[in-house]
C-alpha cells in the first residue's frame, strides 16, 4: 500500500513502454503499423491498470448521482483537474453516511479505463471524509493490510452462545457503558454473572490493556462471551480500538466477542476484525441474551406444538391399534400358529433324521462289521483254525494243488505259530499214492 503526503502530494509515476511507444509512434513509415481504436483502447487500459490499481486520491465530490441501482456516480477534483469516479453499491453500502456535492474525501480505489467510451476513473472501494489527516491514514492501511490477511472474512466468525451464564466487559468502570450494558442485561433477562475487566478505553496505554484484558478472559476462562466497548467520541478518543494490538487479541480470542465502539455512525477496526458489531454498547447487551418475554412466548408456542404432536401421534397410533386388532394373528391366533406348529414338528423329524450324531452312529456300525468280517477273512485266523499255507522254496510262490508237488521237492509249511520246511516223500491224489 503507497502512503500519501497530504500536504505534498506524490503522483505515482508510471510510463508506456518502449514496445508500446514503437507500436504507436514508429521511427520509420516502412515499420508503422496501424491500429484499430479498439486495439488503442486496449493497449493503454493494459498499461495503465496495472499501474494504478490501488491508490489513495484526495480531492472534492461534484456531480454526484445517485442511480436507482444503488450505483453512485460523481467527479473527484481540485483546482486543477478532474476525474470520474464510480462508488458501486455494495461498497457505498459499507459507508458511514452517502457522499454529498462540495465533500472533501479520500478515495481508496483503482484506476479502469472503460472502453466503450474511452475514458478513464476511479473505481472506489472506499471514501474516507476529511478532517482528521494522518489517523485516517493509518487506519486504511492497517485496514488493507489485515484484510489481506484474511482477518475480517466470514469463516473466522464465531457463533454467539444462546444462553451464556458468563458475560465479559471490558470497558471503563467509571463511564455510562458499563451501566447501560448492566441495565440491558438485567432487565432482558437473569441468571447469570457479569464479569467485568475494567480497562482505560483512551490514551496512552489503553490499547495495550484492552487487548491484556481479552487475553485474560480466555486464558483463565472467565466468560462464555466478551462485549468490547465504549461510549461515543472523535477518532481520536476511539483510536484504541483502531490498533493492531488490539485487533489481534480479538482475531485470536477463542471466546466470541461483540465490539460496541462509539455511536452507529462510528467504525473501528476492532468492529470489523469482532465476531459481531454492534452499533451502541446497549445493542450489545441485547445481542448478548435473549429477552426473557420473547424466550417464554417461544416455550409457550414450543409447548404448544409439542401437545399438538402428541395428539396427532396417540391418534395415529390409536388407528394402528385398531387395525392390529382385526388381524388375523390377534382376532384367531390358533389358525395362524398351528400352520407354523405343524412346519415345526416336520422340520424337528427332518432334523432328527440328519441329526449329525445320527449319521456318525451309523457309519460306526457299519464300520463296525466291517472290521469283524475283515478279522474273519485274515489268513493268519484261519491257520488258527488248523490249516496251513505251503510255499515252493524256489519261488516263494504258494502251492496251491498236489499235481504241483515233484518228489522230493522241497518246501515251507506256514502254520500259524511258526514255519516248517519238508520234503514231498509221494504224492496221493483223491486217496491214491503216486
């Protein structure tokens, strides 16, 4: 931001490049180009936008029209020169009061060339009326400079409590505020604690004690909100609240806080960085608590509308009972169930039959036999029983019938207690010797 010597103006210097110039104002005609009035248009609103787009400029309002739109048109001049100006709506809502024909002001804005006419002004973003010099200098700047940090957006604006039980003061003990903010709160409504922190609200100091005293509310948690103000006065008695100590305790203050400085017409920089401005410290109160006849009607509407639920919902639920009354389940519930009992019963015979302990049983027993016909077949019982295997001692192969037997031909014998080997001494088919 370029600070501005109100008694010795410095005009910002700014110049049309060399490019520019060889485009307009060629050296040579072989290398003169020509331009449309657009193209010129355009050259110059490129240059010279950039160049001028935020400054501060003093001078006197004339012409001044108000459009239906909201929009303000006027001249800025002095005894020089003069140059068109436009004050948009939503930043000429933003003013203490509406310019008038013959005010001495500063304007805050950038310089637009508007092509369809081709001619330069001022697009204002702010109007400061004069009178009080170097203050309102430095509140611009430090105005421009937290905006940028994103001090007074939206986001960081923290939502008032609906029923605090603590509410902070930090303001004079001695002046009207803190009487008018007792009177207010006390007469809206009851039960809770006034807290106050006093502080000096003018002067050497008081910056620094405002801000102590919101640091403290937060760091000892003594309120559940803070209203930050004072009474009415010049800028210089409100310059306290104009500065960025102060204005950083507010943006850091984990507590919502309301700023009720000076009358409506008076704006600090405490306002705009505070959760919620008030226009007076009375407002403040107001907006601190709710008004104790405005809560009882709303009980008493909410009471209201809670029977008239009620009703509309016993109601309901009285035709629903008289529906569940002619269902079948309740009018004969015996025809309902017996369906279900007899499913049951099928469904206990069915689980009976493949009842898992069931099946295991069975597979033991056939297992069972199994066994005993496997021991019954073992060759090694049937030796038991007398009987005796006979195995070539050549070829280990078994003998199965007498014509394999030669004479003298030596074999084993498999009884089952041991092995016997011999010799076929003659050999007797059906009862006779060969």
């Amino acid at each position: 931001m370029r600070s501005l010597n109100w008694e010795s103006p410095n005009p910002i210097q700014c110049s049309l490049t060399n490019h520019f110039l060889a485009q307009c104002y060629p050296m040579k005609k072989e290398l003169a180009k020509v331009l449309s009035v657009s193209e010129l248009t355009q050259a110059i609103k490129e240059v010279l936008e950039p160049n001028f787009c935020s400054l501060f400029v003093k001078g006197e309002i004339s012409n001044c029209k108000l459009q239906s739109s909201g929009h303000l048109y006027f001249s800025l001049k002095d005894a020089g020169s003069q140059i068109q100006a436009a004050l948009f709506r939503g930043h000429a809502a933003k003013l203490a009061r509406m310019p008038k024909d013959g005010d001495q002001v500063i304007a805050t804005g950038e310089v637009s060339l508007y092509a369809p006419r081709g001619q330069y002004q001022i697009l204002i973003r702010d109007l400061q009326f004069l009178g009080v010099g170097e203050l309102l200098i430095q509140l611009h700047q430090l105005k421009e400079k937290l905006q940028a940090r994103g001090w007074f957006h939206p986001e960081h604006k923290k939502a008032l409590p609906k029923f605090p039980k603590r509410i902070g003061v930090v303001t004079s003990p001695t002046g009207a505020v803190i009487q008018d903010i007792i009177h207010v709160l006390t007469r809206r409504f009851s039960g809770f604690q006034i807290v106050l922190n006093p502080v000096k609200v003018q002067g050497e100091g008081a910056a620094e004690e405002i801000a102590k005293a919101i640091e403290d509310f937060n760091k000892y948690n003594l309120a559940d909100l803070i209203i930050v103000g004072r009474g009415g006065g010049s800028m210089e008695d409100l310059w306290a609240f104009n500065e960025e100590r102060v204005a950083q305790a507010i943006y850091e203050s984990k507590l919502p806080i309301i700023s009720a400085v000076g009358h409506e017409t008076d704006f600090t920089i405490a306002d705009w960085v505070a959760d919620v401005r008030a226009p007076t410290p009375s407002a403040a109160a107001e907006m601190a608590t709710a008004e104790k006849a405005n809560l009882l009607q709303f009980l008493q509407g909410a009471r209201k509308q809670c029977l008239l639920r009620l009703s509309h919902q016993m109601e309901s639920y009285r035709r629903h009972l008289v529906t569940l009354k002619k269902h079948p389940a309740l009018s004969s519930p015996y025809g309902v169930l017996a369906p279900l009992i007899q499913r049951l019963d099928e469904f206990s015979r069915r689980l009976e039959i493949l009842n898992p302990k069931v099946k295991i049983q069975e597979h033991k027993d056939r297992l069972r036999r199994l066994q005993e016909h496997l021991r019954s077949l073992n060759p090694r019982n049937l030796l038991k029983k007398g009987y005796a295997i006979l195995f070539d001692e050549m070829n280990h192969s078994i003998i199965l019938s007498s014509k394999h037997f030669l004479l003298k031909q030596n074999f084993k014998v498999l009884m089952h207690d041991g092995v016997v080997e011999a010799a076929a001494k003659q050999v007797q088919e059906h009862g006779t010797f060969l």
